[in-house]
C-alpha cells in the first residue's frame, strides 16, 4: 500500500437512544413503586369496612347492574357506581386480600401521574407559551409530575384503600383534559373527543369532585388554543357540548341519592349550616396550601370539626377572597394565571364550599387534583430562573418527598398505628379516640379492653352527643359483668342519639333479656330492632320468646313467631316455637299441633316434640289413645324424660286396665326424682283404690 495513502477510522452507526419522555415515564413508575412499596399489606381501614370488606354488591361482576347498584347508606362508594365496580373487580380477582386492592390503587395514581406529565407538558408547548416555556416543557412537567406523585399529601388517596374515590377520578379528570387537548391539535378530532367524553363520564359516576370537568376544559380551549371564548364555541361548539352532556349522569346519580337519602352524610339539611362549614373549610383550605409547601402534619381524619373563631377563620377567609378576586381579574389580563386560579377553585368546590360533608368537614385527598395546580407554577418558575441546575434540584426535592410519603405509609401499617398517630396529633377528635379504642379492642392475641375502655371514654367525654363512641365503649365494657349496667347506660345513650341503627337496639335488648328485671324493657329494644330491621329473624325469635314469658303478650309473640317460620319453613326451632306459643293460646290447638306435626317431620327422632304433641292429644276429648302412642313414642326416644313418664303414668291411670302400667311408670318417677310432689300424691290415691 503506498505510504501516502491513509484509512481513515470505520465509523460505527450510533447506538439507539432512549427519547427523553420514555425516560421520564421510566422514572416516573419506578419511583412511585419505590415510594409506595410498603403499602401492600396496610390492612382494610375505617370506612373500607362498610364500602369493601361489607359491601354485599361487590360479590359479584355479572350481571353488571349489582356491582353497578352500590348501598345507599352513605357509604364512600354511595351514587358512585364506577367506584364499586372497581372494588367488585378487586374482589373477583383476589377476595378480600387487600395487597390487590393496593396494587390497583398504585397502578390508578401511576396513571393518573403520566396523564398529568402528558397535559403539563403539551400545555407548556401551546403557542401562548411556547415563546417562554417551550424549551422547559419537558424537564418542568417530568419534575412537576414526579413531585406531584411523591407528595406526603396523596398517601390518603393512594394508600387509604377507599379513596381510590379521589385518584380514580383525579385520573378520568385528566385523561378527559388530555385527550381534549390531543383533539384541539388535529384535523380529525373525534377519536380523542371520544376518548374525552368516555373519561368524563366514567368520572362523573365515580365523584361529584368531576363536576367541574366539561367547564375547565372549555377554559382551556378559550386560554391556550382559541384565544376566546367565542372562538372556542365556534371551533368546537359540538365537542363542548357532549362533554357538557355528561352532567347528566351526574344529575341522575344526585337524584337517585337525594331520593336513597344517602344516609345524612352531605346536603345543606345534613346537621351543619352552610355558613359554619364555609368558615371551616376557609380553615381547611389554606391548612392545604401549607401541606403543599410543608406536608407536616398529616392527619388521617379530622373528624367532624366546625371552625367558629372568628380570629382563625376571619384571615383565612380574607386570604381565599382575594385569591378568588385575583383570579377573576387574571381571567382576563392573565388568562394562564386565571386558568390556574379556576382549576384550583373548581375542583374543591364541590366538597370545600358551602355543601356541608357532615362526615367529615377537613380531609386531605380533597388535594388530590388541586396539588397540582399549585405545584405547576413553583416547577415552571424554577425551571426558568435556574435552567442547569433545575433537574438535578429538582430530583433531589423529589428524593426527600419520596422518602416522607414512605415514611408516612409506615403509620398506615396496622389500624392501631394510624389511629394512635391520628390521636396524637388530634388530641381533640372524639372520634379519633373512639376509633383508636376501637382498633385497641381488635386485637386478636392481647386485646387491650382495659385502654380501649379509656379512649371510648374520652371520645364520650369531648362528644357527648357521638353516638358511636357510645356505641363503642358499651360494646368494650358488655363483656364485663361489673360494667354491665353502665354499658345498658351507654346503649342506652347511642339508640337515644341514632334510633334507625338497628345495632344499637339489639344489643341493648340482649343486656337487658340477662336481666331478672329488663323483660319488658328487652321487649321494647327488640321491637325497635324488627322496626329498623324487618328481616332479622334472631331479633323476631328472641322477641317472640320474652313475649311468652307476659301472658298479655302471647298473640304477638305468636305473630313474630309466625314470620320466623315463614321465612325458614324448614327450621325445627321456628315450627316448635310456633307451636308452643300457640298451644297456650285457647282455641288455637289445631293449629300447635299442626306445627308440632311439621316439627316431628322435620326431627322425627326428638322426643320432647312428640311429648309436647301428647300433652295437646291429652287435653282433646276422645284422643286419649293418640296421646298414649306420641307418649310412648316420646320415651323410646327420650327414656330419661321424668314428665314425658309421669304423663304416661297420668294417662294409663285414667284406664283401669292400664293401673299396673300407671304404678310402673310413677315408680320410675320417683326412682328419678324422689321430691316429685304430684307423682306422690297420684301413686297414693291409685293405692287407695280397691
């Protein structure tokens, strides 16, 4: 090869490159894994008991109007038919086991995380914007998102099993928002307004907090793409207006729960004035913002706390109003700023207003969507001022949030750990106490019954008028036979406060029934108990059985006896309590000895039913021998009975061919029992017979 000839270096094609958004997406889950990891095994919480373990019509997927058809009770899946159905999906595939309850609410904030990225990121690249922000649309969404999904404040969506409520339609909220923008951006739209009208309304039967949906995205379009508002009608008059269309699915679920009642847990005629529930959610609102910025300390349940102190609510109130004039007055100077300002305020509305939730006025995954917002121009503006070293910041602030949403799932670990930290941050809450006693007295191996007792006591003391911390400390002291009758006391008080909780009533009646004195007053709680509760057979049997005992009462024990039996025709208890009631009735012989005959078809081997039909025969004229046989019939199968053979003995000695018979069987009588009165003085007047 000649020497000036050079070969120059093969030059390899470069390797393939990862594109920055998949990356960010591979951060995003990972981190939320890592964060959320230890929370697999929290155990069911609170008012996951009513709405999952409880809840009769997530038992099964098909046919689809059960799960479809949640319990009107109030319960958190109450008008939110898509909210159990995912609980019912959850239960088809793994029961009660709450580590796929988790996974389904981890995989719902993932989501709901990478839709956010989605709508952050096409937001900051609209021409409104893309003059300023375009070159940090990516890195300020990616840290926007990964903040938002490691933020302390979401564990009570996420972790919290039964507010998947506030993620899953956090996530149909922006889903519907992504998928309007994807549509706003082509020339053949419908596909993603398809998408957005399908989100939408599955968030709309999901909760109320999607309201506001259809009203943000038409400000959207009108702030980022339109330029106006009438621009936007023009353009996308149509797409709006199915958007808007899914109001009614919201509108119907709202009737069918004004008309369930939905237990007297929301409505301004639900216990609290409007006006004392927009004071204490001024309070609520800017405790939020702080959280945003410090998120210490977090509180599982307020409870149903009213702010009335001028000094606390009177700031509060003020900084919210002007908040609110800002914004209006940025709609239409600053109409990025206003957007932010309407998201923010829209999306609380529903539920941080003047529409009292009297279950529980403060709660913190009420921030679910709206840390978001307030988080969007804190990531914006430091992406723009420190552009180098924002991402690297920014991951770091990510770590140390990660790391406290870690930590603050570790209280979530038992429902003893989270109540007693509930308890000692609101020392206050009555049913903080309550519930934290309660969760004491469940303990399987060591139940602690004795500080259990305390903490009931407590939550009465600062509640008088919670019925369930009533309820509770009867329940922790029953058991006790010194603590019987302040349990009575207590029943007593929390039937008083919640007459329609039929529990209350039984387990009232069942304390008194032990009682030599509480007969009529045991009567009365379970007349209450079939009142509230019709199709509780236990509550009709027991109340038939003390109306036997007030001969007064015979017909209507007869009566709850009759429903008993109707209900289980195939029940020996409730034929042979039936028939026992009715044979002391004058009269209605025919008809005891008709259930006593049912009795003996369904237990032919039970002798004291075949005795009872001998007594019935023995007082018939003329059916003497019948009572002989059911008698003798009684002894083969009982042959230890002492009345069954002293009313053989009474029977063989009205014949005087039998008389020898009668001795035998009086003799056995007293061979079994020697005090028998009656048996003496029948044996000494046959002897006296020639």
């Amino acid at each position: 090869m000649p020497s000036h000839l050079q070969t120059s270096p093969i030059k390899r094609p470069p390797r393939p490159r990862l594109p920055a958004v998949t990356w960010a997406v591979v951060v995003l889950l990972l981190a939320g894994i890592a964060a959320y990891w230890n929370t697999f095994s929290v155990p069911f919480l609170f008012d996951d008991d009513t709405s999952i373990a409880d809840n009769p019509t997530i038992r099964s997927l098909w046919p689809p109007a059960g799960p479809l058809s949640p319990p009107s009770g109030g319960e958190t899946v109450t008008n939110r038919p898509v909210l159990n159905y995912s609980f019912a999906l959850n239960y088809a595939l793994g029961g009660l086991d709450v580590r796929g309850y988790h996974v389904l609410n981890l995989a719902i904030h993932l989501a709901a995380a990478l839709a956010l990225f989605g709508v952050v990121r096409r937001t900051l690249r609209q021409p409104v914007l893309a003059g300023s922000c375009g070159e940090a649309a990516d890195r300020a969404a990616f840290v926007l998102a990964l903040w938002w999904l490691l933020h302390p404040l979401q564990t009570e969506s996420v972790t919290y099993i039964v507010q998947r409520a506030e993620s899953l339609m956090g996530l149909f909220y922006l889903l519907t928002l992504y998928a309007a923008i994807r549509g706003m951006a082509v020339p053949r739209p419908w596909g993603w307004w398809g998408l957005a009208w399908v989100a939408c309304t599955l968030g709309m039967a999901t909760k109320e907090v999607m309201a506001s949906a259809p009203l943000v995205v038409f400000l959207y379009d009108r702030t980022f793409v339109a330029g106006t508002f009438r621009e936007a009608w023009t353009q996308r008059k149509w797409s709006h207006l199915a958007l808007a269309s899914t109001w009614l699915v919201l509108v119907g679920l709202a009737v069918g729960g004004i008309a369930a009642g939905r237990g007297g847990t929301a409505g301004l005629g639900a216990g609290i004035t409007w006006w004392d529930y927009l004071r204490t959610q001024a309070e609520g609102i800017v405790r939020y913002l702080q959280l945003s910025f410090w998120p210490a300390p977090l509180v599982f349940d307020y409870g149903v706390v009213v702010q009335r102190d001028p000094v606390v609510y009177l700031p509060c109130l003020l900084f919210l109003v002007s908040l609110a004039a800002a914004t209006v007055v940025a709609l239409r100077r600053w109409p990025v700023w206003g957007f932010a300002g309407v998201c923010f305020f829209a999306i609380l509305a529903p539920s941080s207003s003047v529409i009292p939730v009297v279950t529980q006025t403060l709660a913190e995954h009420r921030m679910y969507l709206p840390l978001a917002v307030v988080l969007v121009p804190v990531a914006l503006g430091l992406s723009l001022w420190m552009p180098r070293a924002f991402l690297p910041a920014g991951l770091i602030v990510a770590g140390v949030l990660g790391v406290l949403t870690f930590q603050r799932n570790h209280d979530y670990r038992t429902a003893i750990a989270i109540w007693g930290d509930t308890v000692a941050k609101r020392p206050q809450s009555a049913r903080a106490h309550s519930n934290f006693g309660t969760a004491l007295a469940r303990v399987r191996e060591n139940p602690r019954i004795d500080l259990a007792i305390v903490h009931q006591r407590e939550a009465v003391r600062l509640d008088p008028e919670f019925y369930m911390a009533h309820h509770n400390l009867a329940k922790a002291l029953k058991d006790t036979p010194s603590q019987a009758d302040e349990a009575i006391v207590h029943y007593r008080a929390a039937a008083r406060l919640k007459p329609e909780i039929w529990e209350n009533h039984l387990n009232l009646a069942v304390l008194l029934q032990s009682r030599p004195d509480g007969a009529r007053e045991s009567v009365e709680a379970f007349e209450s108990v079939v009142r509230f509760k019709p199709d509780l057979l236990v509550a009709h049997t027991n109340l038939g059985i003390l109306l036997t005992l007030l001969p007064d009462r015979l017909p209507d024990a007869v009566r709850h006896f009759t429903i008993v039996a109707e209900k289980e025709p195939d029940s020996l208890d409730a034929r042979y309590n039936l028939a026992v009631a009715l044979a002391r009735l004058p009269g209605r012989e025919a008809e005891a000895l008709r259930e006593f005959r049912a009795a003996t078809r369904l237990a032919p081997n039970d002798g004291e039913v075949r005795h009872q039909i001998a007594k019935l025969l023995i007082q018939s004229p003329g059916r003497r021998d019948e009572a002989l046989a059911e008698l003798e019939a009684s002894l083969r199968l009982n042959p230890n009975s002492v009345d069954a053979r002293f009313d053989l003995a009474r029977v063989l000695a009205a014949r005087p061919d039998r008389v020898e018979g009668a001795v035998r069987a009086l003799e056995q009588v007293l061979a079994a029992a020697p005090d028998h009165a009656e048996a003496k003085k029948l044996l000494a007047r046959i002897k006296t017979v020639p």
